[in-house]
C-alpha cells in the first residue's frame, strides 16, 4: 500500500497518539501528549501548528509539526518539530518521504528550516542530511525524554544565506570556531574576524530588580524606544515546552531593573517546567550599565529558586558585548544560526548560548560525520564545566572573586593546581619570588617572619594567602608553613598574567577587590596604631 502525506486533523488524535506511544513509550514526562482531546487541539488549525504525517493504510508511520511563532515574528524561519518516525517509516522510505515533501513546501514558501534532531536518533540524522539539511548546533541534555537527551540543530536554507555579513569579534574565539564550521557546513564564505577588544556588561551595578508580569515589560520596552536601545536577544523561537513544545501558552516571566526613579531595562523570560530549563525571551536596557546585572540576577533566580538543570537565550551575533557578559556568566555558545533575525529587512546571524546548571558529559550515540565534528567543537567549548564543583564553589566565595561571573571563575579554576603539604612542611621561604598565589582548600598555614619566631598570621581553609607579592613578583617577607596537613590551590602569576591579558575586564576585578582589601587591612592597622602615637 502507497505512503500519502497529508495535513493532519483534529479526528487524527488518536491515532498520533498511538504514533507517540510506538515512538517515546508511556513514559514521556507532559501526560497531556497522551490525552486525545488534548492532542486534537494542537492538531486543530486553529491552535497556528501545522502538522503534517506520513500515512500508509490507517497507520501513521511518521509526523512532523511546523511550530507556531510567537505572536508578531517577521523572521523567516519555519521550526520543525514534534518529529516522530516508527522504525518502519525509516525501512519503507515514509520518514524520507514526509521530510522530503515538508522540505518542498517550506521552500516554497521562502522560509528556511530549522529542527531538533535527538543526538541518538542516527536514522534522522542521515535523512536529514540527505535532504540538504546542515548540522549547525548540538545542544547536551536539552529535552527529557526517557532520560535527559542531547539534540543537535540541522538548517536547511531556502535561498543563499547572507553573502555578506558583519565581521565576528576575535575576544569570542568559541563563537567564531563554531561559527566557522556552520559556514563550512552550509557552503557560505567565512567572514572575517575583528580585534575590538570587546569586554562584557558590567555584572554588578546599583539597579534595583523588581519581579515584573509580561504586560510591565512590554510596556516599558515601549516606552525605552525613545531611548533606541540596541536590540540583542532574537525572541522569534516558539515559546512550548519540552521536545513535543506542548503547553505554548504558559506565562512568561519578566524582571525590571530601576536606577533612582526609571526603568532602564528589563528581561523577560520562559520557565519550561517540562525540560526543567528557562529560556530568556527578550531585553532591553537604556544604558550601558544595566544588562549584565539582569542577565546574572536570572542566571541566580534558575539555578537557586527555579532548579534549572540549564539557562538558554538566542543573542544576535553582531552584539559582542551581551555574547562577553554571558560568557562570563558561564554560557558557552552551542548554535549558530545564519540569518536567523530580520533587522530593518536585513538578515542577521544568530547564537545560542546555554548555561549549565548540571554535570556536562560527552555525547556517546552514533553520529553521522557531519553530526560528530559539531559534536566535538561543543565539547571543546564545554571543557570548562569539567572543572571541579568544589574548586569553582571554593572561588565563588572568595572576596579575591568577587564580581566574577561562573564562566570567569571556571578560567581562572583552571590555571590552579592542588599540592599536599605535611605538617611543618614550607610553603615558601621569606626572600622567596613572589611567583604564586595560594587558597587553603583543607588545613592550616602560618605565616611566621622566621623559624624562631612566633606565627603573625593564620591561613585557614578557604581563605588566600600570598597575594601581595604574587601582583609584583617581590621577594617574599615572610615564610609560609603547613601546621597541619593542608591541601593548596596554586596558581602562577606568568599563567595569570596572560589570562588577564585575554580577560581584562577579569584582571581589573580581581586587581580592584585585591586593592580593596589591603585598603581595609590598612585602615585595620592604622586603628591598632593609633592609641600607640598618641
């Protein structure tokens, strides 16, 4: 019997359901999926989903839906989702075919494609490619299924995309590897590289944050268009949630930021409660001071209120200062998506960054070529979440860190080494070049002028010790001994020098807490010594 495709029905609820049940079992997390009256709804007309099977018989073999936009996207893309084969479509050429003609349509009408590829469903992967599909982004442990998944990005392209385009910031080297290989990918010459010295949004500043409804928001986004703020978040995407992208009516949240007695921006976001991530929406901001903070206040709110396993926003590639804050927030950039946002009629490229809240582990599955070469230039950005919890639990305390987003903490994480030392053991010897720095993980330091003398100072765990000398490389003046059994973290100065030298919104950070803190121990010892010269 011939494979037809058609546009699916409401009365074709129960049998998707089953479609469903064959492919993800009974053990998809949003039961709704499985309630017909509630599948016949999405499958309506009238929900805006354009669902679309392959059909053999009475039997759907295989489904695919082109998602809603969120109300007012003018981007000219289509997203493919809720896609859903059972192995026989993949045998009997029905998965092939519904893609195939899917692929035709979209094309006709002018949009290009974008779709959710499970990173283990290799047969998908194959028939999208053959299709002229290119992989552009893999993203780890997106959607719970029957455990947490990793998915990769395909596009497909109905015109030529961009044949130019602005030049990629040199302080982005992640994005600009990733974006390297998607162009390779869709055929599209690699733009150049500019060395602006781009730095971040300032992460801490003086703004007041307010929790905010979706209607606040967008009223004072409206209002800020006087103030022509620069658009940097791409907020085109659909708002469901979970692989299926069910429940597209759930509320946003929003956060407003207020100086003195204005809103000088805001943040709107989606807490999907089925992936257990939150998707930030939209923003804007009137100044140059307010973003950064925004951005961390929601980084904090999903991990410590809201239990996010991940943090994921769409930020425009020609805005290198929001691509800085989020990278020193810890977001790595898993996703690139040429012309992706429309500006003034003009395509724009986009980036997708997530911030992991959880243990990053490598992809396993079967991968086409295509699919594995993506896969390990994601992993490579993520080596940095590899860094030890304790060691960047540790950081995040420190005074030395104050300021410093996760992704800041993770480099500087990396330039230390861990060193035992035994009881009575030195550490370093007065006269010594200041060559290190030092934080006590677990024991005791004293910190001693001479062997015979008496300790002046105790180092206990969590606390830094060595710092001084450690910015000018002076001769050390005093000695340092493990009175217990301790274990250091050290870093160079040479391997710190050149990270600030990458990094110099870091270095000013940690020169200025430095600074702030022998101001205080100054200020402390001028205390002490006063009633002595009176």
């Amino acid at each position: 019997m011939a494979v037809s495709i058609r546009l699916a029905e409401a009365q074709d609820a129960a049998k998707w359901v089953d479609l469903l049940r064959a492919t993800l079992g009974d053990e998809y997390p949003a039961k709704e999926a499985y309630n017909p009256a509630s599948v016949a709804a999405q499958l309506d007309a009238q929900s805006g989903n354009e669902t679309w099977v392959a059909e053999e018989g009475d039997q759907i073999l295989a489904s695919a839906t082109v998602l809603r936009p969120i109300e007012g996207n003018v981007n000219p893309v289509a997203n493919l989702g809720r896609n859903l084969a059972r192995p026989e479509a993949y045998s009997n050429g029905a998965a092939e075919l519904l893609v195939r003609s899917l692929t035709q349509l979209l094309d006709q009408r002018g949009q290009m494609i974008v779709v959710r590829i499970p990173a283990n469903d290799n047969p998908q992967q194959i028939i999208y490619e053959q299709n002229g599909y290119a992989c552009v982004g893999y993203q780890p442990l997106k959607h719970i299924l029957r455990t947490r998944q990793g998915v990769l990005f395909y596009v497909h392209s109905a015109n030529p995309v961009l044949a130019s385009r602005q030049p990629i910031s040199e302080s982005l080297p992640q994005v600009s590897d990733l974006a390297a290989l998607v162009f390779e990918n869709l055929n599209i010459p690699n733009p150049l590289t500019v060395r602006d010295g781009a730095t971040g949004y300032p992460l801490q500043t003086d703004i007041q944050i307010h929790d905010a409804t979706l209607d606040d928001f967008e009223l004072w986004k409206t209002q800020a268009r006087a103030a022509n703020p620069l658009l940097e978040v791409s907020s085109g995407g659909n708002r469901g949630a979970g692989f299926l992208r069910l429940n597209a009516e759930a509320p946003c949240r929003a956060i407003l930021g207020q100086r003195g007695s204005q809103i000088v921006g805001g943040v709107a976001f989606f807490n999907d409660d089925q992936d257990r991530c939150v998707r930030i929406m939209d923003s804007f901001a009137t100044d140059d001071l307010s973003t950064g903070a925004l951005f961390n206040h929601v980084v904090r709110l999903a991990q410590e209120q809201l239990s996010a396993a991940y943090v994921e926003v769409d930020i425009l590639a020609n805005c290198p200062k929001l691509l800085k804050s989020t990278e020193q927030l810890g977001f790595v950039p898993i996703a690139y998506l040429p012309g992706f946002c429309v500006l003034n009629g003009r395509p724009s490229d986009v980036v997708k960054l997530i911030k992991l809240n959880m243990m990053y582990t490598t992809e396993t599955a079967a991968l086409t070529a295509q699919a594995a070469r993506m896969v390990k230039v994601v992993d490579t950005n993520f080596q940095d979440q590899k860094i030890g919890v304790a060691i960047i639990n540790l950081l995040r305390t420190l005074p030395i860190f104050s300021g410093l987003g996760d992704g800041e903490l993770r480099k500087i994480a990396r330039l230390f080494t861990q060193k035992l030392y035994r009881p009575g053991e030195r550490v370093f010897n007065k006269g010594d070049a200041g060559s290190e720095a030092y934080i006590v993980m677990r024991g005791q330091i004293d910190i001693c002028l001479n062997e015979e003398s008496r300790p002046i100072a105790t180092v206990n765990s969590g606390q830094v010790f060595g710092e001084l000398a450690f910015l000018d490389g002076s001769p050390r003046t005093a000695m340092a001994v493990a009175s217990q059994a301790s274990i250091l973290l050290v870093v160079q100065r040479n391997a710190f020098n050149e990270l600030v030298q990458r990094e110099p919104h870091l270095g000013m950070v940690v020169i200025r807490n430095i600074a702030i803190d022998l101001s205080n121990k100054l200020r402390r010892a001028n205390t002490a010594l006063s009633p002595v010269k009176k």
